[in-house]
C-alpha cells in the first residue's frame, strides 16, 4: 500500500496548495503566455492558425492516451491505492500512447492536412504528437505528488520548463525558423520536464501488471477520459469549425483572441482544479463543506478577474493594434465577445470539479455530451459559416450561459447551492466591477482619446480605483476565510 504524509492538516495543504499553483500561474503560464504574445509580435497570423489546428488534434489524441489514468489515481482513497495500481497505469499508458503515436503518424497527420486543406500540416503534426510518447513518462510522478498536494515541485519544475522552452521559442523566431518556433515552443515544455520529475520523486517502475488493477482503473478512466475528450471538443470546437470554414489567418486571429480571455480564465480555474479536485475527493460524503469550499472559489474567483475581462472589453482594439499590430485587427471586437462569454463562466466556478471529485464523471459527460449536440456543434458551424469569427464568439456567450445554467441545476441537487448562494458570492466582484465601469464609462465620455498612451493611463487609473473597492471588501472578510479554512481536514 502506498502511503502519504499525514502531518499537515487539510487547511494547511489547501492554502499550501493553493499558494504554489498560483505561483505555477504567474510563473510557468504566465511565461507560456508572454512567449507566445512575443511570438504574435514576430510571426504571422497564419502560423498561429496552423499551429492551432496541429495542437487541437495532438491535444485531443494526449487526453485518450492518459484514458483518465491521473482522475482516476488521484480519486483512490488512501487505503484503497496500492503499488501495483501504479505500475500497471505506467505501463499501460506507455502501451496505449506508442498506439496512438503510431495512428497519428500514418493515418491521422494525412486525414487532418486533408481536412483543413493544410499541407504544411504533414510536417508539423508529427512533431508535436511527439508530447503523446513523453506524456506517460512523468504521468505516476505527477500523481503522487498531486495526492500528497505537493504543489510545490510541481509548479517549480513546469516553470523552470517554461523559461526554457520559452527562451529557445524566442531566439528561434528571431532567427527567422517561422511556425517552427512555436512548434518546439509547444514541445520542449514537456520534454524538459520529464527527466526533472524522475528526479524529484524516488518512484520507478517495476516491471509488473495486473488485470485486476487496470480494470479498477479503467473503471474510473474510461468514463472520464470519455468526458475529457469532449469538453476538449467543444472547448476546441471553435478552433476546428473556423480552422475549417473560415481559413487559417482567420483561426490565427481568434487564436489571438482567446489567449487574451478564455486561455487566462483556463489557467486560473486550473490553479483551483489541481488544489480543488482531491479534496473533493476527500470530502465527498459531506455536501455541506463542499458547498462552502465552492461558494469561497466562487466569490474570489470573480472578484480578481473581473477587472481584467472589463479593462479588455474596453480597450481591446486599441490594445490589439498597439501591441501585435494591424495584422491582428480582425480580433478586436472577437475579443469582446469572449470577454463576456468568461465572465458569464467564472460566475459558475468550476462545478466540473465538484462532480470529479464526487465519483460522477458520468453526469458530467453527460451535460457536455448535451451542450455539444444540441448547442456547440450547429450554433458555430451556422455562426462560422455566416459571420465568420464573431459569429463563432456569439455561440460561445450562449453556450457558456446554457452550461451554467444546466450545472446549477445538478448542483443544487448534490450540495444545495441555490442561486442566492451564488449571488451573494459573485456580488462582491459584481459590485465593484459596476461601479468600475461606471466611472470608466463616464471618463471615456468626457475624454475622446483612443491613443495607446491615454489606453495606459486609463487602465492604471482603473486598477487602481478596482483595488480600492477590493480592499473595502477584503478588510471585513479576513475571518470568513479563517472559519471556512480553520477546520481541520
């Protein structure tokens, strides 16, 4: 049986956990994303939408080589995980990616250069599907650090790989390599990684397997590698209908477009994933604590990216054309839409989270299943087809505010959270994002300046008047945090 340190109470690990994730935030995704705003700088929108559609189909294809093994690892209970467990996933996995890898290179590179009408796509996708074969080889690392919750190696190590993957991105598109920049880009920060985690965690494999374990994990695993790959797919919906119907410049720019709105929301609700999903896992049979465990990620989750989706709904086509040029015009009023369609999704959290940790990666696959079918997949295609990327962008406000609607259904059943619970957690973001952009507005009013300099000072101004409102509200809510977080795990 494999066992786990004990000494540091829930709270402290959550806290824990949830300081170094935000760490891995600003530091390995926020270089990923300054990387790849120089890029945009650099290269042309058309690489970024070749690259995109080369990375929908490596991506989708890595989410069926982990087959849910990590869900599924992390879900056991400490009594129930043995080494066996372990070793049987490792090889598994290593037997199931070599798999995919193979499909890939002879038969799914063709198809996909064949379908987005793409030549260069023949070159690229195999390179990148190289990440499917080093995936398996840090997969038992990751997990036993994410169920001891020990983030800290974890963010460290993917950050130092960010740097240097990034580093080398850079210098390589100043020396004129093109799309391949953002190829080994995408590559290298998870090929640096690997040798790192087999240093960090003293587990290796052992050269055993066993039917019995791979069935209990496969019955876990299917159901949310299943579920997995379809909010990958209607996640990335978009990017296969534009890369399709519109062009590859055109999926370049609403490539741009989402880096600036629903890529930062991902990366923050992936900080309260990580932290979020094993203690679920541990407190799933008490609803109540869950319950305020959600409403707290709910209630700050809001309030510290509201500012950032109001200064980008503003001041998105100056900022567009300032910093990447007039190349990327065409994402200015895209990057308005997705403004609203995250603000619509963050006041929902990440009830996905809740429903993993529960053991009801079912229900989940299920809501997706639904929204894919009956709203994603004809609403895109119909907006793509007749406007191009803001009617693309146009769905997604209206697929996020169906899902939100559909999950809360669910959880008011599982926690019985109701919608003045989610009101009054979203309030006090919503508050001082009113009062923001009233007095924002008014100054744009008075003030008829659209040049980059008056765009700076206004955001500053902004941020400035939004910490202040922050602080009126934080000073009185230091001991809420305290009680919600003060029990013991």
């Amino acid at each position: 049986m494999i066992t786990f340190s004990r000494k540091n109470s829930l709270r402290q690990k959550i806290l824990s956990g949830a300081g170094w994730n935000f760490f891995h935030l600003i530091a390995a995704q926020g270089i990923k994303f300054l990387v790849k705003l120089i890029l945009a700088r650099l290269l042309l929108p058309e690489h970024f939408g070749i690259v995109g559609m080369a990375v929908i189909i490596t991506s989708l294809l890595e989410i069926f080589g982990d087959f849910g093994f990590t869900a599924a690892l992390v879900q056991f209970s400490h009594k129930d995980l043995r080494k066996i467990h372990l070793d049987t996933a490792f090889w598994l996995s290593l037997l199931i990616n070599g798999a995919i890898y193979s499909l890939l290179f002879f038969f799914i590179t063709p198809l996909g250069a064949w379908f987005f009408q793409e030549p260069l796509l023949n070159s690229v996708i195999p390179v990148l599907g190289i990440s499917i074969c080093l995936s398996p080889l840090s997969l038992i690392h990751r997990v036993l650090l994410t169920r001891e919750l020990r983030f800290k190696p974890l963010s460290l190590t993917e950050s130092t790989a960010s740097l240097a993957s990034g580093i080398i991105a850079v210098l390589l598109a100043l020396s004129d390599a093109g799309i391949w920049s953002l190829v080994l880009h995408t590559l290298l920060s998870t090929a640096l990684a690997v040798p790192v985690f087999w240093f960090l965690v003293e587990w290796r494999p052992r050269f055993m397997f066993s039917r019995e374990a791979s069935k209990e994990i496969l019955n876990f695993g299917v159901f949310f590698a299943a579920q997995r790959g379809l909010i990958f797919g209607t996640k990335y919906l978009d990017f296969i209908i534009i890369g399709k119907l519109v062009g590859a410049e055109a999926l370049g720019a609403y490539t741009l477009a989402f880096l600036l709105t629903r890529k930062i929301r991902r990366h923050i609700i992936s900080v309260l994933e990580k932290v979020m999903f094993p203690v679920y896992g541990r407190i799933k049979h008490e609803p109540a604590r869950i319950k305020k465990y959600y409403l707290l990620t709910v209630k700050y989750y809001t309030l510290f990216i509201f500012p950032y989706l109001a200064i980008l709904f503003f001041h998105a086509p100056v900022l567009v054309e300032s910093l990447f040029g007039e190349i990327w015009l065409d994402a200015g009023l895209t990057v308005r839409l997705l403004c609203l369609a995250v603000a619509i999704e963050v006041t929902g959290g990440h009830p996905n989270s809740i429903l993993k940790g529960m053991g009801m990666a079912k229900l989940g696959f299920k809501i997706y299943f639904l929204l894919t079918v009956f709203i994603a997949l004809p609403g895109m295609t119909a907006g793509a087809y007749y406007f191009g990327l803001e009617g693309v962008a146009a769905v997604v406000v209206v697929y996020q505010f169906c899902a939100r609607i559909i999950f809360h259904y669910y959880l008011k059943k599982i926690i019985n959270v109701n919608l003045m619970n989610i009101f009054y957690a979203v309030l006090p973001g919503l508050s001082c994002i009113i009062i923001f952009s009233a007095l924002h507005s008014a100054s744009m009013l008075f003030i008829r300046d659209e040049s980059i300099e008056f765009t700076i000072i206004a955001v500053f101004a902004g941020l400035i008047i939004y910490l202040l409102l922050m602080f009126s509200f934080f000073k009185h809510k230091f001991p809420e945090i305290s009680q919600l977080f003060g029990k013991r795990g």
